[in-house]
C-alpha cells in the first residue's frame, strides 16, 4: 500500500516552494542578512553629511582642539556674530566656550542648534576632543609633566580577551552573543512562520470543504505528519538556500575584499568593526582580518553548532507545527484562531525574551530551566550553545524535546481529527478536551 | 443474495448522542441504492462509518464479504455533499493529487484523466486554476475525481445539487453508465423525483433509526392505497350509479363525449386491481386502467411522520 502521507507531503513541498513568496524570502534572507552585517559600518562611513558649525572660544584653550573634527568648527568673535551665521543658513549650530570655569577641571560648553538636535556622535566628538584639550592645559598649568610623557599616560588601553584553558583558543564572547542571538531568533522566526503557514492550510482545506474528500482517502493523522513534515523540508530547503547564497555572497565579497579595491577594503574593515574585534583596521590589513574572522569560526565549533541548530529546529518546529495545525482544525476562519493562539504564541515569546537574559548569563537559573523545558528550549538552549552547555543538559534537553513533540502531536492530532470535520460548532477549551478523549 | 456492502448493527455515538442505533443496510451488488432520510437522521455518519472516516461503536461492516479495512479506500469513491477542491492549485495537478490518494500511479492517473477530461469536454482546463472555474465546472472535476481509480462501491451524496438540469443530466448519464458497466452506487439525496428515477433500492433512516427498506417498486406498491387511473366511456346515469360502487376521488370530463377520466379508489379490504377492473366493466367500457402508484416524495413524508407520531 502506497504512503499517502507521502503523496500529502510532496504536494504541500511542491505547492510551497513554487510560491513567488517562497522565492521572495529566499533571495531577500541572505541579501537582509548579508547587508545587516555590513549595515552599521557602511552606515558609519557614510555618516551625517559633516556640517559647519561656528565655535566661540573666549577662553582661546580650544582653538587647536577641533582642527581634527569630523565637522568643520569656524572661528567667529561673538556669539551674536555666530547666531547671524545660523540665521543666514551658513551654520548649522554654534558651540559656545564661556571664559566662566576655565580655571576649574570642570568645562562647560553649549552648543547652539536652529533646526535640527546635534547627533550623539557630534557631541561625542566634541566632549572627546575638548576633554583631551582641556586635560592637556590643566597638566601644563598645574604640573611640570613632559607633554609627549602625559600624551603616553593619556592613551593607556586595556584589553581583555577571554581564552580556554586548555586548548588556548580565544574566545569571542561578544561574536558569540550575537550568533546565540541569531539562532534563538531564527528558531522561533521559524517555528512561527511555519506554523501558521500550517494553521493557515488547515483552515483552508476546512473551509474549502476539500477535507471530506481528502480524509476519505487518507487518514487524518496522515493529512497532519503530510502538511508538518512537507512544511519542515519547506523550511530546511529555505535554510539551506539561505546558507549557500549567505555564503557565496560573503565569498564575493571576499574575493573583492583580496583585491584591494577601495569599496572592499571599505567592506573588510566594516567587518572588523564588529564588536570584539577592535577599531577599524587600516586596508592593508585586509588578510589580518581574514585570517581573524578563521580564528572565530574555529572558536565558535561552526560544525557542531550547526549540527544542534537543526537538532533544535527541528525538534522546535515539530513540537509546535502540529499545535498550530489542531488550532487550525478547532476553528473555522483565521478571525477565531485568537483565542487559542495564547498558549503556542506566550511560550515563544517568552522564550525570545529570555535569551537577553541569557547573554548576560548563560548558566542562571533562568537559561537553565528555560532551556531545559521542551517549550521555550528550542530557543534558549541555541543561544546557549555557543558558550557551551555540559552535555547531560543538551542529552536532557534534546529527550525532552522528542518526548514533548511526540506528546503535543499526540494532543494535537486528536483535536484535529475531530475539529476538521466539525463545522458551525464554536470551539472551546471545554470542547476541545472533549474531543481528546473520543474513542476513535 | 450477494451483497457487496453489508452493514450490521451499526451503532454510533457522540457524546450523549446517538448518531445511529444499530442500523442494518445491505445494499446488492450492482445496484443503485438510494439512502434517504431528513437532515440529521444520520446518513452522512452511516456514509462516514463506509469511508472509514470514522468507526462504530457497535456493529460491523463487511465490502465483499471482508471486513472493512485501509485496503477498501482504494475500491470505494466518494462524492460529499460538502465538496470542494484547492483553490489555487491548477486543475490537472489538483486532479492528479487526488487520483494518486486513491493508489493510481502518476502515469496511469494521467492517461485516465486525460480521458475523462476529454469525454467531459475539459481537457483545456488541465493548466488553469480551479478558482477561475465555476461551480458546475469544479463538480465536474469532482465526479471525474471519484470515479477516476474506478472503485466496485460509489457513493453520492446530494450529487445533483448545484447542477444546471443539461449538466445534471449528463450525471445522471453517467451514474446509469457505471452502474452497466457493474459499479454498486450508493445515493444519498432529498431529491425523491430522483430516486424513483434511478434507484432500484432505499432505506430510509430517520432519527439515527432505519425505518424503511426494500426496492422502490415493491415499497411504492406496498404503499399503494388502491387508487388507479381510468379512462371510461360510460353514460351520465351510469357514472352516478358507479358512485355509489367505488369512490370516485376525480372526474374530469374529456373532449370526446361520453369518455371520463377518473381517479377511483377502491374502499379498505375490498380486493385488489381485478375487482377494481371487474367493478368498472359493469358501467361502461374500460378504454386505459392503471395503478396510481404512491410517489417516494409521499412515502417519505408519510413514513417519517408516522415514526414521529409513534414515538
């Protein structure tokens, strides 16, 4: 006797991967991801346009200080003479330097804006630069300290960098926080999108009135592992796309970056302006950062992490993706699903929530019970991972995972027989228990 | 008797309710059998029970003689009432999902289709999407999709609602077609003119109880209440005399003189259609002489209505 669930799930494979949306996700993902990586420093490089400010010095300690801005700072007399400026449109503010408190090692300035609020950054720079300067002049006046010495003193730095014990390997803390991060929310990104893609079909074929036909041919347990399992190789071919193009666009960009042009160097050290890798580093050091981003992949056990990533997607999605069918089954258009959304879509939530939690702490109490609970550890245990969990907690977890995707498909499997050919009765939790435990 | 479907007993409940109390249909192979009965009687539960869609609680029910297993989903095809197809797949993939649900192979579900699409006149819908198609042409799809893997048990229910009468009649067509070439089809509609149209069998369940069954012709005669139809060519005097003999329910006079046409029935116990015939010879010459036999429609009515009143 042929499979039917088989025939179910390539029919809900097929009809899914040929939707334009489906091809839509799968090129915009990497390009999202991609461009969410380089964002943040082609944004920096961009930056504000630099604007002119005026600047009122009536100390004359500051003349020097702002020859290096970002933004160009004139010289004008007055502030009168600065606030005719802003007026004409030829600055865009003006920082005043008040004589007042000059003697003191406390400066305070104020920097005029018309139209538009100074940006952080722009304050920033000018407290940094200011600070510098008036650290300066207090040292000249109040100790006989050689400049080129307290220029030394002034630019101390410390580093800490995190190393195992026994292999030696550096540890990317802050590299991991972000990637235990994308994880966790690409499970439950998932697992949502998904599941109501399966909710949304059940619903269908229960309006549509194709169901008594179907279910005249294959059993309702059947129909359900068709959709859920024809769903999770919807989303495993999804990922998978996703990692190759992900991959044959960094290499691209790669390959430009070995080349020395302008723009990839530009790219390079966009990358090693990721946190927990220091400032941007000159072009020439293009390979350094190559070599770096290695040493990171090597730390972060890409192999096995990718391995628990679908261990956890699939034990996630499995544990919800039937839930959302039996909630599909118990209602008869998308408006009533509300109601029983709560108790699929709070524990996903919370699990989203506590992975903040998690990065600050990955061995708390918190992380522990939440990634050990089948309904919130698909998420929390993978941003766990890559700071390393002790293996009887991932054997404990991944058990209870298969154990509570078998339970919830168990529940869920027997609402749905019994919801999908029930029609004009309202679903309730009252209901619902009831069909639980009807006899077949 | 060699029945292809045997039902024993079949006793089904929800809950509280009973959906059917041990309700016993046999249909004979080849034969179209209609099963009747108000909404909520219990039909679509009993056909649901055929389609192991969902199980008794009591009873048992036999397919040639075995009991019903996974392996008669591929020898029974089902029409439901509440039909419907997937809305933005395109007709022939629709088509040939469900051909390969019911066991065919892809190849042998794509030439069957063809053919039928074809002979149907629709063969140029293969590659357009159901939801551009109309009512009457998605039930097209449907009928060819439930005979399609060519099963031995057929089941319709409603099968001619949303149908135009030119299309209803190439149902109707098509049902009488199967059941030649050996097909055993069960029918389930409200439709009585129907019944008597094509089925050779009934039962009639009403209340989750079967309260009638046999074949049309001998329950429409066992509902007779000796009313026949006369044409008579008779005399005024004569007529007022028969009168007196039988009770003449109609008369209606004609357009050639002397001739009547009446309704006459013959009082309770007073013999069967010769004393009739003999009685009418007396007052005039008996020129056409048939049984009015009771409709389905009346059967129906009156059956169900006695169940009510009894109960």
């Amino acid at each position: 006797m042929k499979n039917n669930t088989w025939v179910v799930l390539q029919r809900e494979y097929t009809t899914r991967v040929k939707k334009k949306g489906f091809f839509i996700m799968t090129i915009l993902g990497p390009i999202l991801l991609v461009a969410l990586m380089f964002a943040p420093a082609l944004l920096m490089q961009m930056g504000d346009e630099s604007k002119t400010y005026a600047l009122v010095d009536e100390t004359d300690l500051y003349t020097e200080a702002f020859a290096g801005a970002e933004d160009t700072f004139e010289i004008v007399a007055d502030t009168a003479a600065a606030k005719a400026g802003m007026r004409e449109g030829k600055y865009a503010g003006a920082l005043w330097i008040p004589v007042a408190g000059a003697d003191s090692n406390r400066q305070r300035m104020v920097l005029f804006y018309q139209e538009t609020d100074p940006s952080m950054s722009t304050i920033d720079e000018i407290e940094s630069l200011a600070e510098n300067e008036l650290r300066m002049a207090l040292m000249k006046r109040e100790s006989d300290l050689d400049p080129a010495l307290f220029e030394y003193i002034n630019n101390a730095k410390v580093d800490v960098i995190s190393q195992d014990m026994v292999t030696g390997e550096r540890s990317y803390t802050e590299i991991k926080s972000i990637v235990a991060y994308v994880f966790g929310f690409l499970i439950y990104g998932f697992v949502f999108i998904y599941g109501s893609q399966i909710m949304s079909g059940v619903i269908e074929e229960k309006s549509n009135r194709i169901i008594e036909v179907m279910i005249s041919s294959v059993k309702p347990f059947q129909l359900l592992m068709g959709k859920v399992l024809g769903l999770a190789f919807v989303g495993l071919t999804q990922l998978l796309l996703w990692g190759v193009l992900t991959l044959v666009l960094t290499m691209v960009i790669g390959m430009l970056g070995g080349g020395g042009s302008m723009e990839a160097a530009q790219m390079a050290a966009a990358q090693s302006s990721m946190p927990g890798m220091g400032a941007a580093m000159p072009m020439t050091e293009v390979q350094a950062t190559m070599v770096e981003i290695q040493a990171i992949i090597e730390s972060l056990h890409i192999k096995s992490l990718l391995l628990f990533f679908l261990a956890y997607f699939l034990g996630g999605y499995l544990l919800y993706a039937s839930l959302f069918a039996a909630i599909g089954a118990a209602v008869e258009d998308q408006e009533d699903t509300n109601q029983f959304m709560w108790p699929v879509t709070i524990p996903l939530i919370l699990g989203i929530l506590v992975v903040a939690t998690v990065l600050k702490s990955p061995d708390g109490p918190l992380a522990f019970w939440t990634s050990i609970i089948p309904f919130t550890s698909p998420i929390v245990m993978m941003a766990r991972i890559p700071f390393g969990v002790p293996v009887w907690e991932l054997v404990l977890s991944l058990g209870l995972l298969v154990l509570g995707f078998i339970g919830s498909t168990w529940v869920a499997a027997r609402i749905y027989r019994v919801g999908i050919l029930m029609y004009g009765k309202k679903g309730s939790y009252k209901e619902l228990w009831k069909w639980i435990r009807y006899k077949e | 008797m060699d029945f292809l479907l045997d039902a024993k007993g079949i006793v089904k409940r929800y809950g509280t309710h009973t959906a059917l109390d041990h309700v016993s249909i046999s249909v004979p192979e080849g034969c179209i059998f209609g099963l009747l009965g108000p909404n909520g009687a219990g039909k679509t539960t009993f056909i649901r029970i055929i389609n192991q869609i969902t199980a008794p609680d009591e009873g048992e029910v036999l397919l040639k003689g075995k009991k019903l297993s996974r392996e008669h989903i591929y020898d029974v095809g089902y029409l439901p009432e509440e039909r419907g197809l997937y809305r933005n797949m395109k007709v022939g993939e629709q088509a040939m999902y469900l051909a390969q649900l019911k066991g065919l192979s892809r190849m042998e579900a794509s030439k069957r289709l063809h053919e039928w699409f074809e002979k149907f006149g629709i063969d140029s819908w293969w590659n357009r999407k159901v939801a551009e198609l109309s009512k009457g042409m998605q039930q097209k799809i449907q009928f060819v999709v439930t005979v399609l893997h060519k099963p031995s048990l057929l089941i319709f229910d409603e099968p001619f609602s949303g149908f135009d009468p030119i299309n209803a009649q190439l149902l109707k067509d098509e049902i009488l077609e199967l059941k030649r070439k050996g097909a055993t089809i069960i029918f389930s509609t409200h439709n009585m003119a129907s019944v008597e149209e094509i089925c050779d069998e009934i039962a009639l369940i009403n209340k989750s109880k079967k309260i009638l069954d046999g074949k049309v012709e001998d329950i429409r005669r066992q509902f007779s209440d000796n009313i026949y139809h006369v044409m008579l060519h008779s005399s005024p005097e004569k007529m007022e005399e028969l009168a007196s003999a039988v009770e003449v329910m109609e008369n209606t006079p004609c357009d050639a003189p002397g001739l009547y046409a009446l309704k006459v029935k013959m009082g309770e116990g007073k013999g069967d259609g010769n004393r009739m015939l003999e009685t009418l010879m007396r007052y005039g010459e008996v020129k056409d002489f048939s049984e009015k036999l009771p409709s389905m429609n009346d059967i129906f009515i009156q059956t169900v209505k006695k169940a009510e009143n009894e109960k």
